[in-house]
C-alpha cells in the first residue's frame, strides 16, 4: 500500500509495494534535494502536480534498451517520443470514452522546456532551483489558462519509444497520476522530452485553457442555374473535454476561371447562399467560432450546370 508523508510543499507519495527504495545521490541528479525513488533493474521515476498542490509518486518501471546515445540525442527521436506520448494518453482516454486533449504546441514548447531544465541543471522536481513551477512558467509564456497539471517521469535509456510506452502505463498504474491522464477538467496538453543521451526527463503540462482549436468547414452542395450559383455549407468546431467555443459566423469567396479570390459574403450566419456565377467560378467558405479563431479555407467548389 502506498505511504503518505507530508511535506513543506504538500503530500508525497512513495509506492512501496514490490519495490526497494533508494536514494538518488549527487552523481545521478544533483545539485538539488535527495528524491526519493524506487529502484528495479534500472530507474524510473514519475511525480504530478495539480493546482497549487504538489504530488509527488516514485514508481519503477524497465528503461527501454539501449541504442546509440546519437540516435537519443536527435530531435527527431524526442519529437517522435512526444507525438507518441500524446497518442498514448489519448488512446487511454479514448478506451473510457473520454475526449481527447488537444495539442497545445505552446503548452508543448514549455513542458519540453521544464524537461530540457531538469537535465542540464540536473534535477527532478516540479520547482526549478529558482523556485519556479509549471504555473509561473506558463505564464511568462503569456498563455492563458484556469488549471494547470504536470506530471513528469525521468528514467535512464536510449529507446524513446518504448520508455513512452512504460511512461504512460506506469501513470495509469497509480491513482493520482491516472486522475490527471483522465482529466475531465482540461482540454489542452503538450509534452516534452529532453535527453543528455543517458539520461531522459519526461513532462506533460495539462491546462484548462479558451479555445484554440480552429473550426472546419466544407461545402456540401453548389450547382448553377440562370447565372447564379446556389451552395450551402457546413461548418464544425472539434469538439473539446470543456470550454468548446462553438461555430459562430463564416465568409465566402468566389474565383472566376483565370482570376482572383474575391470576397462575397463576411461575417454571415447563413449556412446556404445564392449568388452570381459562371460556368467554372469556384466558391470556397470558412469558419469563425466564438473565440474568434478563423478556420482555414475550405476546399473549393466549382459551379457547373450539373447540380452535384
């Protein structure tokens, strides 16, 4: 069973059920406080935090096996761990019928960033040696948000890929860090990876944040009769865990063969429009939801004599 002891910064968590804890010393993560950890064949720790309240759990898990410290070190690797950090919480999420996150690359660039810090000032902890958490990061970065949540894990190897694995199954194995994986409260996440080569630090920020997910559309219907083209459109706001802004208005342009995009419609709330046209013109709409994010522009439509 888990042992709870208080702290100056909240409640730890120390997993002891099967595992040896250790002690990491100043040759594997100093300068800083002594974490405590639990030990395997090889290290792996994880730690969460919430709100202002700080959580932390130390778990054992096997590092993947060893490549080249090159292969670890390449960005391509730490961008494929991240990516496949994202889709293995959402893949757990969506085995409980819980919407996904979405991808914040903002909230991404600061949870590599806290990952990068913890390995070149050589330590594993939600405050920095300045003092500093995910919260005061965030907002230097200047993004908004109500809740914040990170977890982090470090662990020593070179297989990105499958320590992400071991990552995401050892968080859902304990109950605090399964809570912030299966967040009914936020809907924006980034991960970050950092590595020295031997050493590797794992951190997912979570927020609650406005929405930043850009709307969709697409025209589902256009034909042309007498020198003006009927079309009609629908539009989509993906759907978030909260705080879904919702389509509210949308533009349309219109292309003659040979020329340029012109506007015809702003700000409308119609979903149907009919208008002048020839024989080629293409049409084209897009989406503004109520956080005032624009979509791209949808496929272009041509207007013919056959209804399509």
């Amino acid at each position: 069973m888990p042992s709870v002891s208080g702290g100056s910064h909240g409640p730890s968590v120390i997993l002891t059920r099967g595992w040896r804890p250790v002690t990491l010393g100043a040759s594997q993560l100093a300068p800083g406080p002594p974490v405590s950890l639990l030990r395997r064949s090889s290290i792996f720790a994880l730690a969460s935090i919430f709100g202002v309240s700080i959580l932390c759990t130390s778990v054992a898990a096997a590092s993947g096996t060893a490549t080249t410290a090159a292969a670890a070190s390449s960005a391509t690797a730490v961008d494929v761990a991240e990516q496949r950090l994202v889709e293995l919480i959402n893949q757990r999420r969506d085995q409980k019928g819980l919407r996904a996150l979405q991808l914040d690359p903002r909230v991404a660039a600061v949870a590599r960033a806290r990952s990068q810090d913890m390995i070149d000032r050589h330590y594993f902890s939600h405050r920095d040696p300045d003092g500093k958490f995910a919260r005061q990061h965030l907002e230097h970065a200047r993004i908004r948000f109500t809740r914040v949540s990170e977890i982090i894990a470090w662990d020593q190897g070179t297989d990105l890929q499958s320590a992400a694995a071991d990552v995401v199954r050892m968080w859902m194995g304990d109950s605090v860090h399964r809570h912030e994986v299966m967040s009914t409260t936020h809907n924006y996440l980034g991960a970050g990876v950092a590595t020295d080569g031997h050493t590797v630090m794992w951190t997912v920020i979570s927020i609650t944040g406005p929405d930043r997910t850009d709307p969709t559309t697409r025209i589902t219907s256009i034909a042309l009769n007498a020198g003006e083209a009927t079309l009609s459109w629908h539009g989509h706001d993906p759907r978030l865990v909260v705080g879904t802004a919702g389509v509210h208005d949308y533009d349309l342009a219109r292309r003659d063969p040979g020329g340029a995009w012109t506007m015809v419609l702003n700000d409308t709330r119609s979903v149907s429009a009919t208008v002048a046209a020839n024989e080629g013109t293409e049409f084209r709409v897009r989406a503004r939801d109520n956080a005032g994010n624009v979509g791209p522009w949808s496929v272009p439509a041509t207007a013919t004599s056959v209804p399509t």
